[in-house]
C-alpha cells in the first residue's frame, strides 16, 4: 500500500479499541434495560419496541439530530407528549447500571490504550467517530472498559451532536467538516468494511483492524491497510511526528 501522511486519525470504538461481539451485546443491553425499566412500573416490552424503533429511525432517516428523531419516535410510540421521564430513567440506567455489561468486552487488548497514547504524544489530532446511536456518558463508559481516556480524543459523536448514521457519507462528511481538515489528511481506523471504510468515499484512507471484522458485503480487504489492532500499534510507531 503506499504511504500517506495524516493531519488526524478517526477511530471506530466497538470491535475496534474494544473487543466485543456487538450482536450478543446488544441482546443482553436490551435485557438488561428491560428488567431496569420494569422494576420501574413500565411495560418492558412496550419500552423496548419503542426504543428498537427510535433506533431504527436514527438509522434510517435523515434531518435534525438523532437524539431529536430518537425521542419524537421513542415518545411516539410510549404513547407520550414529553420524553423527559424517559430521558431522566434512561441517564440513571446509564449512570447506575450500564457497567455490568462491561464483562462482554472479553481479553481487552492493551495495544488499544497503546494506540492513542502513542498518537496523541505524536500530536496526531484523535476523534472518536463511533456510531452516533448513544448519549455520551453510555461511549465514555465503553471507552473505559477498553481502558481508553475519553480526554484523548478532541470529539465524540453521540446521539446528540450527530445528524446522521455510518455508513451514509453525511456522517464522515460532517466531522470531516467539524474539524476543517482535508479528507485526504485523515485515516480512519475500524473493523466494519461497510460503515467505517464507508470514509473512503470521501477521500480518506483507512486502516481495518481484523480481530473483530465485521464484512457484510464480503469487501476485499486486500485493496485496504489491514491487521490485528496490534498490526496496527507497528504501524502507529512507524508513522512520523504529525506536522
């Protein structure tokens, strides 16, 4: 592959910096709040459609914030006027509950950690540019259980600073624009052939970590950077002091 230089580094969190298989941990999240919100006097099921269909409407449309078309949905669908009930139960659940589920992020690689330290003394500028489906106190957390400071990383997208979803061009194109460098500076590290190398289609180049790829369209990751997050950490030393 040849060699580019980069100005900044975006980075994927889930299967990327923090080693889980996101299927079984979104079954055991939606559990998880389910029981939390019973214990509370609401239908878990009613809850959970709700939120399935807020998600869903993150995904798939387009306008506004995403927290803004979750909550109209959400709200919607719990047969509400105001979502801020919900929005106050759902910042306990985050801020009391949510860590159990951080013994789904098994064998955390130091090499994680590695890389972000190792970059930012570089002074490579580092975004976390992680699926906007969540409040930030939910990502801070799950960067903490892959022992990643959330103080590394100059922006997060979340739910609530974000318009749109990987793999639409409109997510890159937006934090491209947030942080007013070139596409072609940036390198975008991931494990998704279809949502992160989905960058790639606006100029930026991109490293495909491997230990927990996900390739949906069977994408032939030979023509892209790729290896193990600690192929990656080799590559991260080998890159020069940003300029």
């Amino acid at each position: 592959m040849p060699k580019r230089s980069y100005k900044a580094v975006f980075f994927d969190l889930d299967g990327t910096l923090l080693p889980i298989d996101m299927d079984a941990f979104l079954k055991n999240y939606f559990n998880d709040i389910a029981a939390f919100v019973q214990a509370r006097g609401h239908d878990p099921k009613q809850f959970i459609d709700a939120l399935s269909a807020g998600v869903k409407s993150m995904l798939t449309k387009q306008g506004g914030l995403n927290s803004e078309r979750f909550w109209e949905t959400f709200t919607s669908r719990m047969g509400g006027d105001s979502s801020v009930e919900y929005e106050k139960m759902m910042d306990e659940y985050y801020a009391t509950c949510f860590d159990g589920l951080s013994a789904m992020a098994t064998n955390v690689d130091p090499n994680a950690a590695y890389v972000v330290k190792t970059l930012k003394e570089k002074g490579y500028p580092l975004y976390l540019t992680t699926m906007p489906l969540f409040p930030r106190i939910a990502v801070e957390k799950r960067l903490s259980w892959a022992n990643v400071p959330a103080s590394a990383f100059d922006r997060i997208t979340t739910y609530d600073n974000s318009t749109s979803t990987k793999p639409h061009t409109a997510y890159f194109r937006e934090n491209v624009e947030a942080i007013g460098l070139a596409p072609e500076d940036i390198l975008m590290v991931g494990n998704n052939t279809r949502e992160d190398l989905a960058a790639m289609k606006l100029g930026l180049d991109a490293y495909l970590v491997t230990d927990w790829l996900l390739d949906p369209d069977g994408f032939n990751i030979e023509s892209v950077k790729h290896g193990t997050l600690a192929d990656f950490a080799r590559f991260v030393d080998e890159l020069p002091e940003c300029e």
